[in-house]
C-alpha cells in the first residue's frame, strides 16, 4: 500500500501532466511557460522514483 507521501506525490504528478496537457493545446510547446511545467514534472516524476524504490 502507498505511503501518505506517495499519494501526494501521485496526485501533485498528476495535476502537473493535467496542466501541461491543457497548455500544450494553446501555448508553443517552446515556450518558457511549457518549459518550465515539464521541469517540474520531470522533479516529480525523479522524486517518485527516489520515495518508490
């Protein structure tokens, strides 16, 4: 069963790939804004890998 912290951390990824999802239908996927959305998905995505092994 996932932690407490797993859960959020799920749900914090899930909010961000939602987000970038939205974004990417109305803003250049070069944009500072998109850049800066994908890095912070990325962190989540890297800190899960971290708490979840």
């Amino acid at each position: 069963m996932p932690s407490k912290k797993t859960n959020i951390l799920l749900h914090k990824i899930e909010r961000v790939r939602h987000d970038l999802n939205k974004m990417a239908l109305t803003v250049d996927l070069s944009s500072p804004d998109i850049i800066n959305r994908s890095q912070e998905l990325d962190h989540l995505l890297n800190e899960y890998k971290i708490i979840s092994n």
